[in-house]
C-alpha cells in the first residue's frame, strides 16, 4: 500500500492537501461532536 499511495503523490500533487482537508474536517467535527454534547448536558 505504501508503494501505491507514493505512486498517487507522484500522479497527483493535491493528493497531500487533500488528506490534510480530511483531517481538518474530522477535527470540526468533533469540536461539533463535543459542542452538541456540552447543550444536551446544559439542556438536562
């Protein structure tokens, strides 16, 4: 798997910044995740 994904980086540049789009995605959403859960907390 390596191997192919250095492959990928070589085909497609933007490869790199798009994971780094996935991750910041993940970290918003457990920022969200934390929020809802710090309203239903205050809502109880």
């Amino acid at each position: 798997m390596a191997s192919a994904s250095s492959v990928n980086e070589k085909k497609h540049p933007r490869e790199p910044n798009q994971s780094s789009q996935q991750l910041m995605k993940t970290v918003l959403r457990g920022e969200l995740v934390s929020r809802g859960r710090s309203v239903t907390r205050k809502l109880r």
